[in-house]
C-alpha cells in the first residue's frame, strides 16, 4: 500500500461554511491507517450533476452531502437504503461494487443514544432539513405517538402528512404530555439565537423525561441546561454528529470504525472546547 493518501473523499455542499467533517474524517483515516483523505467540495447546485460524473471517474470511493444538495443527490446515485428512500434525503454517498449507493446515516446517528430505549409520546419542535430524519428514526424506535410542532405550522402539517403523524400549533407545544422532547429548530445554536430555547422550563415541571437538543454548538444549550434542572436527561447533539460520521466511515473503510471516544474528544477540539 503506497504510504500517501489514493482514496478519495470529500463533503459536498453551498455553501459549505464551516464543516467539522474533514478535521473528524481526516483525523479518522489516520488513527485506523486508512489511505484516504478528505476534501471540502462547494458546487453550488448546477453543478451537482457534474460533481457525480467526476465521483463516476476519479478515484472518489465517497462522501457526505450536505444542504442544499441531499435531496437532488438521491437521483444522482444508483441506489438508495430503504430508510433513505423513507426520508427522501441521503447525507452520504459510498460505492457497493459498481453501484454508487446513497445513505442517510443522520438517522443512525440520531438513534445512536436512544438505542434499547422506549418511549410512549415524543414532541418534535423544528421542521427544517434534519426533521424528516428524526422523525424517520422515532418511527424505526417504534414510538407510538409522534408530535411535531414548527413556528410555521404549514412546515410542520407537511411532514406530518407525509410521515402520517400529528401537527400542532407553535403555541400549543406544551400541551402535548411528551417524554420525549427534541429540538430541531435553531434555538439556542451559537449566534443570534443562543439565548433561546424553544421550551419554557415551566413546561417540564412535575413531569420526567428525556430532552434530545440536536444543536452541538454550544454543546450544554439552554434547553439542556434548565431540563437538567427540571429534573429530566439530557442528550446533546453532539452524539449524533459523531455517530453520522462514524457511519459513514465505516460505509466507506469497508466496515472499519472510527474509534468512539476519542472521535468525541476530537469533535470537541474542533469546536474549541
Ligand atoms: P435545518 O435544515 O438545519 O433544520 P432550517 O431548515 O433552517 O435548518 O430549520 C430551522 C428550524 O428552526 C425551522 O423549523 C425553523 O422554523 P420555521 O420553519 O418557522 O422557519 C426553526 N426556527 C428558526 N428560528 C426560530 C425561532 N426564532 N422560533 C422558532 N423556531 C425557529
């Protein structure tokens, strides 16, 4: 094996912004001593056809796909995993023998920290890009009862038709007796918003349950750090980047992990804590 990188692979996005992926996978690749090495590709989106033709020609062996790419890319790719067809979205692109294949592994990192775990009604608050992949994985979970609530009900009415679950007004979200809580808005991501919580304290008082914040950065939101209070676990985002990114490593090293613990500790130096 030659002792410099031959495979290929990247992250396509537009903007790509600031992505962790490359620290993570490129650090990944060395400590198991896989050859490969991982870029940051911006295409914006008239150029994603010709993207997947150069994955078909150079020595790509595969990728993750970020906005506004995930839904496009499921027609670009040969096959897609049952539960990425569910979703209509693919966050990752890896080769089966001759078949370039589309995964959506947001969803296995999403079930990562609940696995074994059962719970009577979840709440779902956001209907942005990673809600359909919440929603996929709680109904994977086998919960009976799915609530999703948005700012803009229109949002929210729309996955709830497709996934077969409930809508709720915004400002109705503490009705629902959840235990399960997720967020999947932007309330309290670093920046304009990180004073915000999408759920008052109040509201999880004389009750118990798990709080599931999908922001990582900062990794203790406030949502987090008044559920603590309130008595109720908490689950940071954190786990489910790492576990995407582990997924998609392994899809890629042909079944070779990513170790867990230090992956965690590298995503954390990544963001500085
Ligand atoms: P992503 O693709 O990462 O999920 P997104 O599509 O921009 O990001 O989704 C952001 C989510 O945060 C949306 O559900 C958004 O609500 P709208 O659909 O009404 O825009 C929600 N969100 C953003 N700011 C919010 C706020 N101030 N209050 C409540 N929800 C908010």
């Amino acid at each position: 094996m030659a002792n410099y990188p031959t495979k290929l692979f990247g992250i396509v996005g537009y903007p790509l912004g600031h992505s962790m992926s490359p620290g993570l996978h490129n650090w990944g690749f060395r400590e198991v001593g896989f050859p490969g090495v991982y870029l940051a590709w911006s295409e914006p989106p008239e150029k994603l056809k010709d993207f997947f033709r150069a994955v078909r020609l150079l020595p790509i062996l595969g990728g993750n796909i970020t906005i506004p790419h995930k839904v496009e890319a499921m027609k670009l790719v040969d096959k897609v995993s049952e539960r990425a067809a569910a979703i209509g979205a693919i966050n990752t692109f890896y080769w089966k023998g001759e078949e370039l294949w589309g995964e959506n592994t947001d969803v296995i990192g999403f079930l990562a920290p609940l696995k074994g775990r059962s719970f009577k009604k979840a709440l779902l608050l956001g209907a942005g890009g990673v809600s359909r992949a919440v929603i996929a994985g709680l109904k994977d979970l086998g919960v009976p009862e799915i609530i999703i609530a948005n700012r803009t009900l229109e949002k929210a009415q729309a996955l709830a038709d497709h996934f077969h679950i409930k809508a709720i007004p915004w400002d109705e979200r503490m009705k629902p007796e959840a235990d399960l809580i997720i967020n999947a808005t932007s309330q309290g991501m670093k920046g304009e918003q990180v004073d915000k919580s999408p759920y008052e304290e109040k509201w999880l008082e004389g009750r118990k349950g798990l709080v599931y914040d999908i922001v990582y950065n900062p990794l203790e939101t406030l949502l987090l750090r008044e559920s603590k209070a309130a008595g109720w676990e908490t689950v940071t985002g954190l786990t489910m980047f790492v576990e995407q990114a582990r997924a998609a490593f392994a899809l890629w090293t042909g079944g070779v992990e990513m170790p867990q613990a230090p992956a965690t500790a590298k995503v954390k130096e990544l963001l500085g804590l």
